[in-house]
C-alpha cells in the first residue's frame, strides 16, 4: 500500500511542478552567470549541475508516466489509448515548434557572439584608444614645456620671497594643483604653492621620479586621483643647481577627459575579456540554451500528460460507467467535474442510468412476479396428478410435468424438442396417445377430449386425453397444451365397485335358497329311502346326493362372492418370503400333479411388509393356478425367483413365478385381473382378481404376462422391510420340498 502511495505521488503534479519550479530559478541565473566571468568561475557549474540534476529527474517522472502510460495501454485500460494519443499530439505540437526555434537560436547565437568581435570594431577600439592616448600625450607634452619654463625661471631667482611669489605665479599661471621643490632626495625645499584643492604639504616624489631625474631624464606621468579623476605629475630637473634640485608639478586633467578616458578603458579591457571568453561563451550560451529547451519540453511533455489526463477522466469515467452498464451495473453514477460539454455528456450518462435502473427495478419486479407466477404454476403441475404437455405447432415437444412421466412410465426430458413422429417411433406402448395428439394438431381442432387406451408391462391402461390449442405468441405460431389423466384405477375401482355390489346381490339371493334346497333334499332322501323299491333307491340316492353337492358348490360360490364384495382388512407385518413359499409348497407337496419346482433365490433377501393371511391366500391361488395349467404338461415346471431392486427411490421385493405351460391367452391376458375371467373349466374367475385387490392394500403390484419362449410368467412386487432373512431359510425351502421338486 505504501508503495502504490509513492507511486502515485511521484506520478502526481506536485514532484513535477516543485521541480519545475527549481529548474526555471535555475535557469534564470544561469544566463547571466555564464555572462560574469567573476561570478561563472564560482556559481556556474553548481548552477550546471543543479540544471542537469533537475532535468534528469524530471525527465525520469516523464518516463515513469509515458511508461505507466503504455502499460495501461496494453493492460487495456479505459482512457489510455486516448490519453497516449493526446499526449503524442500535444507532444508534436510542443517539440517541433520547439526544435525549430532551438535550432535558430543556437544559429543566431553563435552568430551574434561572432558579430561581437568583428574586425572593424576591435579597429575603432584601437583607434579610439590611440586617439585618447594622443590627446594625452598632446597635454603631458605642454605641461612638460611649461614646467622646464618654470624650472630655469626658479633656477635664475635667488632670493626666497622672491622664490614664493615665482612658486604662486608659475603655479597660477600653468594652472597646476601644486608646484614643490624637491633635493636628489626627495626631501621637500620651501617654498612651494599648492591650489585650494591642493594639500597642505606637496606629495614627494617616489623613488621611480627621482631615479628618472638622476638618469637626466624628464619624468611625465598620468595618475589617477583617490577621488576620481586623473592627474599629470610632471618633474624636472632644475638647471645649474648643486647639489641635484627637482622641480615637481601636479596638473589636473579635465573630468572629461577622465571619464573618456576611463570609459575607453574599461570597454578595451571588457572587451578584451570577452574576446578572451569568445568560445567558452558560446559553448556556455548553447549549454544554457540546451538545458532550458530540454527542461521547456520536459515539462510540456509533463504538463500535455497530465492534462491528457485530466481531460480523458471523464471519457474513461464515461466508458467505465459504460461497460458497468454493460454488465448490468444499472447504478452507475459518475462524477460531474466540470460544468461544460464533457460535463454535460456525464450528466446525459447519468440521467440515462437513473431511468434505465427505474426500467430495470419495474423488469426485475415483473420478472420476479412472472418467476413468482411460474413457479406457481410449476408447482402446480408438479403436483398435479394429471399429466400436462404442451407441444408447438410443429409437433415439437416443449414442457412436461412429472405425472406425464409417471403415467407414461418414462422420461420424457431426453425427448424434449423432439417430434411427435419421434415420439411414436421411441415410445410404442405410447403409440395411441400420440397418434391420437398427432391427428388433432394435423386437424388443426381448437379443442377435443378422447378415451386412449395403452398396452403396456403393467398392463392396460385407460387415459382421458384433452387437448386445447394455445394463443399464438410471438410469433412462434399456435402451441397445443395436452392434459391426460390415467383412469385406470379409477374405471377398475368402479368395474370393482360394481361387481362387488353383484356378488353382494348374488350371493344373497342365491344363498337364501340353497340351505331349504339342501334340507329339502337330504329330507327327501330319509323319508323315502326305506319307502320305496329297493331298485329305485339307488336313483333316489343319486339324484339326492348330486341336489346336495350341487348345492354345495353354490355354496362355495356364494362365498367367493362374500368374499370378494367384502372390504379388505390387512394386518401388515415383517414376514420372511422364502419361508412362507416353503409353508405353503409344503401344503400341496404329497399331491400327485405337483409340478417340480426351480429355486433361484437372492441371498440376504429383506423382510417383506405384508399381511400373513393375504399373502399365503395369494401364493396359494397363484401355485394353484399354475398348477391346473400343467395338468396335462409333460416334464411339468415351475421356477421361483426371489430378488430385491429400488424402485422409485423404495425398495422392493420381486417373486416371480415362471412355468413352462401354455401361458395365458393374448386376448385374455389384458382382463386376467377382472373379475370372472378365467382360462379353466371350473372355477369362479375371483382368485386373482381377489390377489390383486389384496396385493394393492399391501402396497404392491401383480402382473401376468407370457415368457418369451413361452410359458406363463406371474410377478408380484412388494414393499421391503427391514429385517433381513437368513440363508439358512433359504435352504430349509429347498431342503424340506421333496418328490417332484428340486
């Protein structure tokens, strides 16, 4: 965290504009330090290096921010392409202009430095300085002839007042500062005259004037005065005198001629300077311009970044509240930093957001509703117990719910979108269902209601189908919806209702009379057995005893109808299966016509939940009825199989009895259940359709159908307990049936 601060404050405007700040301070006393020869030796390398540092510096933070620049550029960032397009035509219009004009400055500097020491003009220096010299000389040259005017003058007067007034007329007239004599010494004789603006006590020569006099030489020289301006000191030496007597005279030269003089000397020696710093001048004039023009382009280059920045905020603001949008981020709400066009645009931006997030709440709402509504509806056809499909104009499946899997005893998910004629193709016991839809939909019928009927496993299967069309929406063309119910239970509960009520009605009726009939005939037979011909007693006795078992098989009817008009009462327990197909195969082991018996039992077989006396009723009918089917079968045989599945998320176990007869007829095979249906000779026609209802009180299923190598075959399912059975019950089944089976 820290790092990314730094970073961000070394990129920020505040390093750049310090260091701008410095670097133009820098520069400003650059230009005339390097002009300062006494200034340059001590401030202009510091000033160099400060320069230098500065701009180094500088032109790092450029790179950092060109370099962070292109970093987001490749990262993708909203902004940095713009902003690098900015910064390059910024850059553009900042550095050509720029390096044009550093180009013809160095050009017309060098020009101009070179134009200072022009020939002509070092010429009229020396001209002037000749001239100045001359004119000098001209007035030395006077002086001196009036001073050894003077001097043989002072050397003819003798006495000393005449000596003082000689002093203050010679010194008045030649209009001298002071006027002194002097011994080979320098020692001053009196009398001497000095001006107003002379000292009180003449200035003795120094050692240079005497030596000159000595040599026999005059001594003329120009001075400056501590005050300002200059003098001429003039000695001579005074004819005729012994010992060696020097005449001095100080002259004032005009303040006019000081000041030219002076000003001619200080422009010869400037300019002797300067032509001695000719080319260190240059290189430091081109140095200094380098630096400023590099340091004026850093900064623009810094400042074009930095506003690149400032003016595509808004845009990569724009195009980051754009692509949150995108990604259904309908809250946006961007930063309005400035009052114009740019700032008009967010302001659009955001007004849109407001009211697409208000259109977005409303469909979120009405979505919600509609899930709401479907997941309503989606419940309700969960639940339904009727089956729902819904298909498109061209046949094509759309939706389902769960019953019409149910009802098909199918999934119907794997033929979604799939075809009507595909439907047929892959489902055949569905067949009439589909091709009643098919032709429907072909006859383009509003609304029609049909009885289907199904072959299937679990038998026949009775569906009220109603179809209606649907709406046409958007376009897709008209839908059908198809709602089926499975009335099978429902039509075999009524066929049930209704037999029991006839058998209820039978056996009542037919019951009445048969107990008189019997009594009338076993009467008949005691009165009038001893009564008659003993010839015709064996005929009463047949006719007598066939009256009493013909009323005794309508007994037994009657009861089977009781039986089967009466409501069932189950008592449901855990019972071992393997054991009670052994107790009730041993009820029927010492008869004759016993088929053998194949044993294929699962091991660990669960504990079926069932009722005792129900179930043993039930193996006994159906070992009873594969029994008379292979009366007449040679080798006869029945095999039992035992097995657990899951069925429907319950566990399940499976008996099933397979024998090698003729199996069932196919006409019959769909009404075996049904109430007085039966293939035998004798018999009532209730054993299995009373198996069944006890079977389906139980929570179980039975089914008939034929073997594929023929043969009947007879599945009974039912609900699993708990417990488990042991194997050694397993083998006492085997174990303990003996005679005809194995």
């Amino acid at each position: 965290m820290e790092d990314r601060s730094l970073k961000s404050y070394l990129l920020g405007p505040g390093p750049a504009i310090a260091l701008s700040v410095v670097l133009l301070i820098a520069s400003f006393l650059l230009t005339p330090t390097a002009q300062n020869s006494e200034v340059f030796g001590n401030y202009y390398i510091a000033l160099i290096i400060v320069n230098v540092g500065g701009v180094v510096v500088l032109g790092v933070l450029a790179t950092l921010n060109i370099w962070n620049l292109i970093r987001q550029f490749r990262a993708g960032v909203l902004g940095s392409q713009l902003t690098l397009r900015f910064v390059g035509s910024l850059a553009i219009l900042t550095l050509l202009p720029l390096i044009i004009v550093y180009f013809f400055a160095v050009n017309f500097l060098s020009k101009g430095i070179d134009s200072w020491f022009d020939v002509q003009i070092e010429q009229a220096l020396d001209d002037a300085l000749l001239l100045g010299q001359s004119s000098l000389e001209t007035i030395k040259y006077d002086v001196l002839e009036d001073v050894r005017y003077a001097a043989n003058r002072v050397a003819r007067t003798n006495s000393a007042l005449g000596m003082a007034r000689l002093m203050d007329e010679l010194r008045e007239d030649g209009g001298f500062i002071q006027i002194s004599q002097h011994s080979n010494t320098g020692r001053i004789l009196p009398p001497w005259s000095s001006g107003l603006t002379g000292t009180l006590v003449p200035d003795a020569p120094d050692e240079s004037v005497l030596g000159t006099i000595r040599r026999g030489l005059d001594y003329a020289k120009i001075e400056p005065v501590s005050g300002g301006g200059l003098q001429l000191r003039v000695a001579v030496s005074i004819p005729q005198s012994s010992p060696l007597r020097v005449l001095q005279v100080i002259y004032p030269l005009p303040l006019r001629h000081s000041r030219l003089g002076a000003s001619l000397q200080s422009a010869t020696a400037e300019f002797e300077r300067l032509k001695f710093l000719r080319n260190p001048l240059k290189i430091n004039f081109v140095i200094t311009l380098s630096m400023v023009a590099l340091m004026t382009m850093l900064i623009a280059l810094w400042i074009g970044i930095y506003l690149s920045r400032k003016m595509v905020a808004p845009l990569g603001n724009l195009a980051e509240g754009t692509r949150a949008v995108a990604d259904g981020n309908y809250q946006t709400q961007l930063p309005v930093m400035s009052s114009d066009e740019l700032g008009v645009l967010v302001e659009s931006f955001n007004e849109m957001t407001r009211q697409v997030n208000n259109t977005q709440t409303a469909l979120t709402q009405s979505r919600q509703f509609a899930q709401e509504q479907h997941g309503y509806l989606e419940t309700v056809l969960t639940h339904l117990s009727s089956g729902v499909m819904s298909f498109k104009a061209n046949g094509q499946l759309r939706t389902h719910n769960s019953s019409s899997d149910r009802i098909l005893n199918t999934n119907l998910d794997q033929f979604k979108g799939g075809t009507l004629d595909q439907l047929i193709e892959a489902l055949p016991t569905a067949m009439p269902l589909f091709t009643s839809i098919r032709n429907h939909i072909a006859q383009s019928e509003p609304e029609w209601s049909q009885q289907v009927v199904l072959q299937s496993r679990q038998g026949r299967q009775t569906l009220i189908c109603s179809g209606t069309r649907l709406p046409d929406q958007a376009n897709e063309g008209t839908g059908y919806v198809i709602v089926f119910d499975d009335a099978s239970e429902l039509i075999r509960a009524q066929r049930d209702a209704a037999w029991g009520d006839v058998a209820r009605r039978l056996a009542h009726e037919i019951k009445n009379p048969l107990t008189p009939i019997q009594l009338s005939a076993e009467r008949i037979r005691h009165k009038f057995f001893d009564q008659i011909d003993p010839n015709e007693r064996i005929n009463l006795d047949r006719a007598t005893r066939t009256i009493i078992e013909q009323v005794e098989s309508m007994k037994s009817l009657v009861n089977a109808f009781s039986e089967y008009a009466q409501p069932v009462q189950l008592k449901l327990s855990s019972i071992d299966l393997h054991q009670m197909i052994h107790d009730v195969l041993e009820l029927h082991k010492h008869e004759s016509d016993q088929p053998s018996y194949v044993f294929d039992f699962e091991s660990d077989l669960p504990y079926i939940l069932a009722d005792q006396t129900g179930l043993r009723q039930i193996l006994n009918n159906v070992i009873l009825n594969s029994r008379d089917a292979l009366m007449d079968i040679p080798d006869a045989q029945t095999e039992v199989i035992t097995y657990s599945a899951k069925i429907k998320d319950r566990l399940h176990v499976i008996l099933k009895f397979v024998d090698n007869g003729p199996g069932f007829p196919e006409k019959m095979l769909e009404q075996i259940f049904e109430p007085y249906v039966t293939t035998k000779n004798k018999g009532t026609g209730l054993g299995l359709a009373i198996s069944r209802r006890l079977i389906k009180e139980m929570g179980g299923e039975i089914r008939a159908e034929n073997g594929p190598l023929g043969g009947a075959v007879v599945i009974i399912q039912l609900l699993a307990s708990t417990e488990k059975i042991s194997i050694a019950s397993q083998a006492s089944v085997g174990n303990s049936l003996e005679g005809p089976t194995t």
